[in-house]
C-alpha cells in the first residue's frame, strides 16, 4: 500500500471516516524520497528501535518497520487508531501507543517496550513534528537525556534555519546555542509545502540530530551556563554587558569584570557568540560566584 500517495491518502480517510486536524498539525507526506531519506539518514539497523512521533496513517512507521526490529509510534489522537491497524496491520513489530508525547516520559517508555531486549540495538527517534510543539518536543528530549543516538525528524524551515545558524546571523539565537550544545545537527533536505495534503502555509526540512556523548564544551555550572544564554538573547539588542547586569544578583562592575575575565568584549551582542564563548563567560560568572 503506497501510503504516500493522495489518492491511498483520501481513500483511507474515507473508509475510516477520518478528517485531518489543523490544529493538530496533521499534514501528511506524498513524498517518497523524502521518507527514503528520512529512513536513509536515520540508518536504522535491523537489532535498533525507532520511536515514531506522529504517525500520521503511518507512512513513515512502516518505512522504519521494514528495517527496525522494533517501532513504537506516539499518537495523540485517537481517531487515528482504526487507521493506523489497517495500514500496519503486516507490520509484528510495531506498537501504536495513544498518548501527548510532551506528557509522556520517554524513557519509561523505551523501558517497556525494548528494555530487556535491546541487545546491541540502538533507539532512534524519527518524525514529521507537528509545527506547534516542534520546539518543546526536542527539548523534551535533550533535557531529559532520553536514550537515543540519533532524531531525524521534520520541522518547519524556519525552526531547521534557526538551529543551524551561525554566530552573527539574525537566526542565530538561543535555541541554536541549546541544541547544539547537546547534540550536532545536519541538515538533510529542504521540504516543499507542495508535497503534503492537505498542504501548510509554510516549507519544511528535514534534520538530522546527533546526541553528544560528552558536551563540547566545559562547564563549572551547566545551568549558569543556560542562565547565560537566556539572559543574553532576552534583550537580544542590548550589549552583553546590559544584558547580564543583574543576573542572579551580579551587578555592572561584576559583569563588567566577568565579561572581560573571559575575554569577551562587554559591547557585543549575545547573537555574535559562539558556544564556546559562551562557556567561557559562563564559567567567569560561576568563578564570581564562589
């Protein structure tokens, strides 16, 4: 069954009575280069487990099965139950789970559903992320150190412009510094609005996330480290040095002394700073503090 075509994608709708939700973002793929891709980049290996958010009708979920030894896909909503057991009805090895993937512990998850059989098989997460919780669902995952190698997953363009931004451009911005702290991004391939039903008012990409083993940077205090980069980007116009005044208690002349103990000059701007300088100023700060 060609899950990425139009006509396979309105017919099974129809059968099942389903209408797509706008508000829960459901845009499904009739690409299959793009799923190729995806399922390519993700380089699942026979012994791995995929966790799938939003499966859709399960296009992409059975791509993953055909490889994976086993896949588990997130569903929010419900009416997509009686669909998803038509199209992976073949498929042994996958486990629709009904539930908020932002209110689900993932790890928990993995657990009971892989746990004591993983061997030597790795998790991989996978997805087209619906574009309202695309941020919020990433970092549920970087936080909370669920135990996957590797996301390759679908967002909206210009979330995929700002997480690989450079230091200097006007996308660069906290959630790149975030990210690429815990992991290295890539991007794998520019997705037109075109190649969805029904199609969204915007373009998509398609990333590829590896988690870091270690950080790239060293920290004295990790979360001084965060505190820094919020600061920074919330008055994103504003020198660093008007920018960090106040935080956590550090007056002017202590910023002052921290920004140029780390070898930053106190008038640039947050969005000019790599990662490594901000683990710089970081670490002056947590210096100041002792």
């Amino acid at each position: 069954m060609k899950l990425y075509s139009p006509a396979v994608i309105a017919a099974l709708c129809d059968k099942h009575n389903f209408r797509q939700s706008k508000s829960l973002g459901q845009n499904f793929i009739t690409d299959q280069n793009i799923i190729s891709k995806i399922i390519d980049r993700s380089q699942i290996g026979d012994e791995d487990l995929v966790l799938e958010i939003g499966p859709g009708i399960g296009a992409l979920t059975a791509a993953a099965a055909e490889r994976a030894a086993k896949v588990i896909a997130i569903e929010i909503d419900k009416r997509l139950t009686p669909v998803l057991s038509d199209t992976l009805r073949d498929y042994k090895n996958v486990d629709v789970v009904i539930g908020d993937v932002l209110k689900t512990d993932l790890n928990e998850l993995l657990d009971e559903y892989w746990g004591a059989s993983k061997g030597d098989g790795k998790a991989v997460i996978i997805g087209n992320l619906p574009y309202y919780i695309t941020t919020p669902v990433i970092m549920k995952i970087l936080e909370g150190k669920v135990a996957a190698e590797t996301l390759v997953v679908m967002v909206q363009k210009e979330v995929a412009d700002r997480l690989v931004a450079k230091p200097g451009t006007k996308t660069y911005g906290a959630i790149t510094v975030v990210v690429n702290y815990y992991c290295t991004v890539a991007r794998i391939a520019d997705v037109p609005r075109d190649v969805f039903v029904p199609k969204p008012n915007v373009d998509s990409a398609v990333l590829k996330l590896d988690i870091r083993k270690t950080p790239p940077v060293s920290l004295v205090d990790e979360k001084v480290f965060f505190t820094c980069i919020k600061a920074g980007f919330g008055q994103r116009r504003k020198t660093l040095l008007n920018s960090l005044s106040g935080l956590g208690g550090i007056g002017k002349k202590e910023a002052l002394k921290s920004l140029m103990d780390a070898g930053i000059d106190p008038t640039r701007r947050a969005e000019t700073l790599s990662i490594s300088e901000f683990a710089a100023l970081a670490n002056s700060v947590s210096a100041r503090r002792e």
